[in-house]
C-alpha cells in the first residue's frame, strides 16, 4: 500500500489530491429516506448533457416524472426501457444499483422523479419500495432580446412606449437595465415574466417622452441572468421612430421660398442692369 511518505515527493504545489478506499467503494451515495426530499440535481442546458437519479436497491424498477398532477412513467425494467429513449439506466443489467441517466437535458426535463421497486409474486405485483422523490433543475439561457418601439411614428414632444422580449431562460431570475445614449434610464420601466411550458418569457416596457434631441439618439435594452458571463443588448435608434411636425415642415417650406424668391431678385437685379447698359449704348 502506497503511503503518504512515498506520495510527498511526487507532489508539487498548488496540486489536489483525494484518496479512495476500494474496499469502500459504492456506486453511489446513501442517502437517508427522510433526507432524499432535500436532495436535488441541477444542470445546465448544455450539448449531451446528463442527469443522474438515484433509486433504492432491490426488485424492478420504474421511474416516473410528476406531471400534470400526476405521474407519467418515464422508465421500466420490463418494458425495454420505457416510453422516453433518452432515459437508460445508470449500470444495465444490474440488480443492486437501478438509477436512470436522461441524456440531453432540457427544461422540458424540470419536475420531481420518483422510483418505484415492485415485486412479483405469484404473479401479483406488489410496491416493494419508493423515494420521496428528486428534484430536477434545469438552467437555460434567455434568447437574444429584441426591442419593439411604437406601432407608428410618433410626433416630437409626445412620448412612445419601447418593449423588450427575450424568452427561454430558466430560473426566471433575470435583471434588465434601459439605457439611453449609454445613461441608464430610471423609473417608468415596467417588467412581466411569462411562464412558457418549461421556461419563461421577458416583457419590458419603457416609456419615453421624445424631443427633437432624440433624432440622433439610441435605447438599448440590457439582460444579465446567472447563465450568461455577459449580459445580451438590443439596440434601437429612436429617429426611426420620430416624425417631423408639420410646423418643422412649414419652416423648411417657407426657408425654400425665401431662397427662391432671394434668387429671382437677384435674377432681376442683372438683367436691369444689363438692359439698362444696353439702352445707354443704343443712345
């Protein structure tokens, strides 16, 4: 048997280490039946992803999903597998260790699962065994937001309402700031989370009153959720929303007019001027 005195000069700093007593060795970790409703998995909505459930040893097992108000079987021993083909057991074949792998988790995935062991005799199936049940927690990213401003073009000086959505994220935590021309903005913001199947949606209402400043000016919506390492922007230029009043229109006619009338005087001056020339040459 290896001793500490034989690892210690294998070791450098800043390494870990951990020791495992083969004798020892399970393939999981016992819980406590009064300790298992406290026990709960959690995983990212990753490529591939797994979960893990753990089952009581002993008899066939299934595995159902509380959905609904009800239980949906989503494993059995004794029907290949079950309904639900990402799901397979942790060790097939095994008698002791019946704990179920779901691959490629989704939020779909989100609920509590129970185990159930039976056992059959004299062809009478009997529940031998069941846990409390674990919880399965799903994280998802939001969907990049998007910004919807007003239906129409607004005037100067009226105010319009800007709306920013993402949806898909889970947990429904999530923090959105409204900044424009990179101030934030405060207060007259509203925010609605909807709850979508297995996720939620964001709805963020800002309303601002416009002025003739703004031609030039952007909103930008900002999302933060703990599954980001950045938080996702949507941008909207507000001169895309603003209409020009009919009295800034009238200025640039009559400014027009003014120019036109402006140059036939002038016009008019030259040609006096040379006709008067003319007629003092005829004289």
């Amino acid at each position: 048997m290896e001793t500490s005195q034989k690892i210690l000069p294998m070791l450098f700093k800043g390494d870990w280490t951990t020791s495992l007593d083969l004798q020892d060795a399970y393939y999981h970790v016992a819980l406590r039946l009064w300790h298992m409703n406290f026990f709960r998995f959690a995983c990212s909505q990753e490529p591939q992803q797994r979960w893990a459930a753990l089952c009581p040893q002993g008899g066939q097992a299934r595995w159902y999903k509380e959905q609904g108000g009800g239980l949906t079987l989503i494993y059995s021993d004794g029907r290949n597998g079950g309904p639900l083909p990402r799901v397979s057991r942790l060790a097939p074949g095994s008698y002791r260790n019946c704990s179920i792998i779901i691959h490629d988790t989704s939020t779909v995935d989100t609920g509590v699962y129970y185990c159930v062991k039976y056992e059959t005799e004299a062809f009478t199936e009997t529940e031998h065994k069941s846990t409390i049940g674990t919880v399965l927690s799903v994280t998802a990213s939001p969907s990049p937001p998007v910004i919807f401003g007003p239906g129409s073009k607004v005037e100067i000086g009226d105010s319009a309402a800007f709306t920013c959505t993402s949806e898909g994220f889970l947990p429904e935590y999530i923090h959105v700031t409204w900044m424009k021309d990179g101030d934030v903005i405060w207060g007259s913001k509203t925010t609605e989370l909807v709850r979508e199947s297995m996720s939620f949606r964001l709805n963020s209402t800002v309303e601002l009153t416009l002025g003739k400043e703004d031609l030039k000016s952007n909103v930008t919506c900002w999302i933060t959720h703990d599954t980001l390492e950045s938080p996702l922007t949507a941008t909207m230029s507000l001169g895309d929303v603003l209409r020009e009043t009919a009295g800034a229109s009238g200025v640039r006619k009559l400014s027009l007019a003014l120019w036109i009338g402006l140059l036939v005087e002038k016009l008019c001056l030259v040609l006096f001027i040379f006709g008067f020339i003319y007629l003092k040459q005829r004289q």
